[in-house]
C-alpha cells in the first residue's frame, strides 16, 4: 500500500500538537502509561504507523519487551499494575465507541477515577483522543509504519 499523500502538516498544526503533547505530560501520569494507553487504541485502530511509533517510543522510555508483547492482551497477563489496567480498561472504552459499543462504562470510570485524579484523568482522556486524531489521520493518508511525521 503506498501513502496518498506526505504526511507533513502546517506549522500552526505542529505547535498546537506540540502545545497538547506538553499539557498531556505535565498531568501527573506516568509516561509509560500513557505509551501503554497509545499503543493499545492504536492495536484497536490498526494504526501501523502509531504502533511502530508507540513500541519505540516505549521501548526508549524504559518498557520491557515482555510487557509491550502483552499490551494486546493485558488482560490475560500478570505484567501490568491494577493502576495501569484501569488506564487501558479506559483507553479501550473511549476507544470502541462505534455501532453502539458501550464507551466508557460507570464502572471502568469508576475504576480509573480511584487510581487518578481529576487533573490525570484529564491527561489520560487527552492522550486517547490525540491518539486516536493521529489514527484516523494514517488511515485516511494511508501513512506507513517508520515513516515519521
């Protein structure tokens, strides 16, 4: 599959990303959360792009091998902290919102809200849905894994 288009976007757009990036990691949450949130609403996109970019980010973050091969079925695994469960229990709600799909329950909010507060939720929440405006933007362009905005 070859890309529709370059991927390069206007100045402006960057330092609004750059802008969103940077109030995303000043809430409070662990970095390595939020690589495990990216990556697993990219796996549910199909996101090639953003999980390639996700695995090296985290890998470059300090994320193990054995727990970025397991972010797919986290919850079959014994590798991830009940805190960072309520993360991708989150991300996967917000996530599956299409034809009906529940989103985010009482329950999984309920779950995230006891392991963070207002002001990293909001990152969380944040994370989620820049992640899923870069997935969207790969589908439509048809970008390709390792290739760089």
């Amino acid at each position: 599959m070859k890309a529709r288009m370059n991927s390069s976007v206007s100045p402006d757009v960057m330092t609004a990303i750059q802008l969103l990036n940077k109030t995303i990691h000043a809430g409070g949450v662990d970095p390595l959360a939020l690589e495990l949130v990216h990556l697993r609403a990219s796996q549910i996109n199909g996101c090639s792009p953003c999980v390639f970019a996700g695995v090296a980010s985290a890998k470059k973050s300090g994320e193990t091998d054995e727990r970025l091969h397991s972010v797919a079925a986290w919850r079959e695994t014994p590798f991830f902290t009940e805190k960072e469960r309520a993360a991708l229990a989150l991300a996967e709600a917000a996530t599956r919102i299409q034809d009906g799909a529940p989103g985010v329950t009482d329950e999984i909010w309920d779950a995230a809200a006891a392991h963070f507060d207002e002001k990293q939720l909001s990152a969380i929440i944040l994370n989620i849905a820049m992640t899923n405006f870069f997935n969207r933007i790969n589908h439509t362009i048809r970008a390709q894994a390792g290739m760089t905005w």
